[in-house]
C-alpha cells in the first residue's frame, strides 16, 4: 500500500472508531428532531385564543370584520367598557371611533397582545373602511363580496425556460430556491464543523509528538493529502449516516405530531404569511413552498453529482488550510482564532453572496462568487437549481470545477510545506506572513 493510502486508512479508521464519531452521528439527527417537535409544539401552545369586545361600531365594521377561529375573535356588544371586560370574560375592548375620517383606534388590554395579534386587527379594521368606503361610492355587498372572493384567491404564475431550439419546460423558482439554499448551507455548515476537525486533529498530533516521525518518513503533500482525504472520508461517512437517520426520524415523525396541531400549525404559518409586513418573502415560506411543490423539471443527477462535488471540493479546499493552522498553533486558543479568521471571513461571505444570489443568480456578483475556489462551492450550488445551461452556462460550471481543483492541489501544497516547518516548531507564534515565508522557500 502507497504511503498516502496508508495514512487515509489510519486517519480514517482512528476517528471511526472514536466514541465522539459514534455519538455525534447518532445524536445530531435526534437534536434535530426533538427541536422540529420542540419548535411545533410551542408555537401552537403559544397560539392562546383571545376574544375582544368591539364597541361603539358605526354600524359597518360589524358586517366587514372577520374573526380568526384559531387567534382572535370579534364580539359587538354594548355595555362593555375598559372597567368590566374582564369580568364578562373577554381579553381586551376594541374603541372604535364615531366620526368617519378618524384613524384613532384603542385596544385595551390586561396583557400585551402578539405582534401577529396586532397585524391580524389592523388588517380587518382596514379591510372594514376599504369596503365601506367602496360601498359608498356605488358598489353594492354582493358585488364586494364577489371582488373579495377572487382577490382572496392566489395567484399562479406558471413560468417556462425556452432554450436555443426553441423549446420550453416549467421552471420552478420556489423548488428551486429551496434546493440552493438547502445545499449551500450544508456545505456552509460541513466546511466549519469538518475544517475545525482537521485542525483539532494536526494540533493534537503536534502536542503528543507523533507528527515528528511521520514528517520523516514522506513528503509534505503526501501526507497533507493522506490526512485531508482521510478526515473527509470520516465526514462524508458521518453526513450519510445523518441523510439516512434524518430521513428515517423524519418518515417515523408523522407518527409523533397529531394530525391537528400539524394542521394548526400549518393555518398559523399561512396567516403570518398574509399579515401586512409579514414575512411573505421569507427563507423560511420559500423553502416550504418548494416543499410542498410537484418536483418536474428537475435533473435530479447532475443536482447530486454537483453537491457531491462541492461538498467535497470545498471540504479538501478548506480543509488544507484549517491544517496549516494546526501544524502551527501551540496550546493557546486565542493564535488559532486569530489564524482562523482569515480562512472564515470567505467562507461567511460566501453565504451572504449565497442569501442575493438565490433572487438574481445570473448577477456579475454571483457568476465570479460561483467560480473564485474561496466561495464557490456555496454560491454556485445556490445557482445549479435554477438551470444548466440555462442559468449557469456550461463554461461556468467547467470553469469553477477546475479553479475549485486547482485551488485544492495549490492549498495542499501550500499546507504542506506550511506543516514539515509548523509541526517542529514549539513556543513560538507564527503569523500568515511567516507561513508563506516557508511555503515559498527552497528546501
């Protein structure tokens, strides 16, 4: 066996076999889910009913107010006023005012009411003067009534990609979006979780000395390039035992979560979603949109071949320089962190890049984001969901393959040389300028 294959088996094997490997794997995804139901349960817990005493109605708001059977519910009553209204059981008084022109509107109330709350009164009070006001100008209650249904009603827009021959497919912005950003957190999230293991790995051999009789035996980029392949290989293990645990809680979940809170839970996330200001832009609707669509259209295989890619693209690429910082950093963690910012700022600023990329993929800014090795393997997995080669041109994706390649080698390189001088060297602390110093230096 060849000396790179050698050292992938024992980085592999040694971490493998490691109780943190073990728990980790199988801790995450049940984390995972007891914060989905977590999250579920509390928000509709928190979703308390109120009822709230509407007085001195005009005489319109009676008929144009709606009441929402799961939060708030509208009583026009007399007799009601900021003294009494608890005792007659209701949670706040709602003042409207006599003269028309007047927006001054109280709610009183023993408790603060939910931002959710206030949006949902708002919206029904302007409801109530917009039909109002349409109804003296000559529009009759079956007519509103008529134009309200179908306004109510949402929108589908169907939109097709034409290519060069002339024809169309559906085109699923919401699914795509969904498929971007999923992907390009994951690789957000792995680089970090798996570049910080690399490190941890390379300081740890340093501190019980055992790189110094490994650092004889091979060359440099030899053994950088058995370790990083080694440690990805623990991690690509470790993120499809997580695919396959996460898949198998998330089948078995419905089993959990009764069929009437994930309903509840459902109408609370539709009525957020048309609250004035709500977040009907959200990352969060986007992705459930996608969720909830047919998947047509979608090259399936070119999606998982890419994300493969990148996932271990920017692993390796990463991964290389997170062991530099190993081979050099004593036992202070205040050098790694200070080491360490330099290679995390790209890898945040990608996902930033990543957040705009996803409504303009076609930008100037994410085209170069999506090829420059730094922050491709997040910003061109948010932009593959929208099309090739209708998005991302085929040059572009060629493009970012080979930068993303040649930075890998170049960054091995470049830690190994960093390493054979690093691993030696005790009690002194080295800066970014010192390591390029001994990278670049003849042998």
């Amino acid at each position: 066996m060849s000396k790179i294959g050698i050292i992938i088996q024992r980085e592999y094997l040694t971490r493998v076999r490691n109780k943190s490997f073990i728990l980790s794997t199988f801790l995450l995804p049940i984390m995972m889910i007891l914060f989905i139901l977590g999250s579920v349960f509390f928000a509709v817990k928190s979703n308390e009913k109120q009822k709230v005493a509407v007085v001195n109605d005009p005489g319109f708001f009676k008929q144009n107010m709606h009441s929402d059977s799961s939060s708030i519910v509208f009583e026009f009553v007399s007799g009601i006023d900021s003294t009494n209204f608890t005792a007659k059981g209701y949670d706040g008084v709602l003042y409207l005012p006599q003269q028309q022109g007047n927006n001054s509107y109280e709610l009183i109330s023993k408790k603060q009411i939910g931002l959710g709350s206030k949006g949902f009164i708002e919206k029904q009070l302007n409801k109530a003067i917009e039909n109002h006001m349409l109804e003296e100008k000559g529009i009759n209650k079956i007519t509103l009534d008529s134009i309200s249904a179908v306004s109510d009603k949402s929108v589908v827009l169907n939109n097709k990609v034409t290519d060069a021959a002339g024809k169309s497919k559906q085109s699923n912005a919401g699914l795509a979006y969904g498929i971007g950003f999923g992907s390009g957190i994951l690789i957000y999230i792995t680089m970090f979780i798996f570049g910080a293991m690399v490190m941890r790995g390379v300081a740890e051999e340093k501190m019980n000395r055992i790189a110094e009789v490994i650092v004889s035996s091979c060359k440099p980029f030899e053994l950088m390039l058995g370790k990083i392949i080694g440690i990805a290989g623990v991690g690509l293990t470790q993120f499809m035992l997580w695919i396959v645990l996460i898949f198998v809680l998330m089948t078995a979940l419905q089993f959990f979560i009764p069929h009437e809170t994930l309903e509840q839970f459902q109408q609370m996330q539709r009525e957020q979603q048309q609250l004035p200001g709500g977040p009907s832009n959200s990352m969060a609707l986007k992705i459930l949109e996608a969720k909830t669509q047919i998947v047509e259209g979608v090259n399936w295989p070119l999606i998982i071949f890419c994300f493969l890619f990148y996932f271990l693209g920017g692993y390796l690429f990463y991964a290389s320089l997170f062991a530099a910082i190993g081979s050099v950093i004593n036992e202070d963690p205040q050098e790694a962190q200070a080491l360490m910012l330099p290679i995390t700022m790209p890898i945040i600023f990608a996902f930033i890049i990543l957040t705009s990329s996803l409504n303009n993929p076609n930008s100037p800014m994410a085209v170069w984001a999506s090829i420059i090795p730094f922050t491709s393997p997040i910003v061109m997995m948010g932009r593959i969901p929208f099309g090739v080669p209708d998005t991302v041109p085929y040059w572009q994706l060629g493009l970012s393959m080979i930068s993303l390649i040649g930075g890998f080698l170049f960054t091995t390189w470049f830690a190994g040389k960093v390493y054979r001088t690093g691993i030696l060297m005790y009690g002194k602390k080295a800066s970014w300028k010192e390591m390029a110093k001994w990278a670049f230096r003849k042998s």
